[in-house]
C-alpha cells in the first residue's frame, strides 16, 4: 500500500471569507475524483481548524495499492484537471508519499 498525502494553502491575499470559499471548492474538486479513477481505494479530504501560523488549509490523505497505481493516478486527465483548479487558489502545497509505515492504534 502507498499513502499520498497532500497539503494546501490556499492564497494569502484572499479575505477569510474568500479562504472559506476557496477551501470549500478545494473539497468539491477533489471528491469527485474516487468516483472516476479507479486506483483510488481510499480518500480522504478535509479542511484545517488550527488557527495556528504554520497551519496549511485543506489535506488529502488517499492510499493505493502500489506507487504504479499512484503514477496513474498522478497523470489521470481528471487528477490533472484537479491540479489546475487547485493551482488558481492555492500559493504552496506540499506532498509525501509513503510505503513503509509504523501504525499504533489505542483499542
């Protein structure tokens, strides 16, 4: 299993009401995604509350079953529309993308 991960910040000179939007449509863009790319099995989206400086705005978390299906993924034409999109209200992202995990879960 490979996990992507995905940070954005959306643009600094928009008003909090224009982030709130901003945020808003980073969501409805990526959503549709799971259900047109079938490499996808499992996706994860949602919008910070920290109000602290570092904080980016909007995370994806998705899993694929191996880095080929990520590359797909990657390149899909709706995941390359996506990215256009995002790039028009975003400043930075940031990405890791991982195979070899520790997990811990409190039962």
């Amino acid at each position: 299993m490979v996990k992507h991960i995905v940070f954005f910040k959306i643009k600094s000179d928009f008003s909090s009401e224009q982030k709130k939007q901003a945020a808003n449509q980073i969501v409805d863009i990526l959503k549709k995604l799971p259900s047109i790319i079938d490499e996808i099995k499992y996706y994860e989206i949602g919008i910070n509350i920290s109000d602290r400086q570092t904080a980016y705005d909007v995370a994806l978390i998705s899993y694929f079953d191996n880095k080929n299906d990520l590359e797909t993924y990657r390149f899909h034409q709706a995941h390359q529309q996506a990215v256009q999109k995002i790039k028009q209200l975003t400043e930075s992202s940031c990405v890791v993308d991982y195979s070899d995990f520790f997990r811990y879960e409190k039962k």
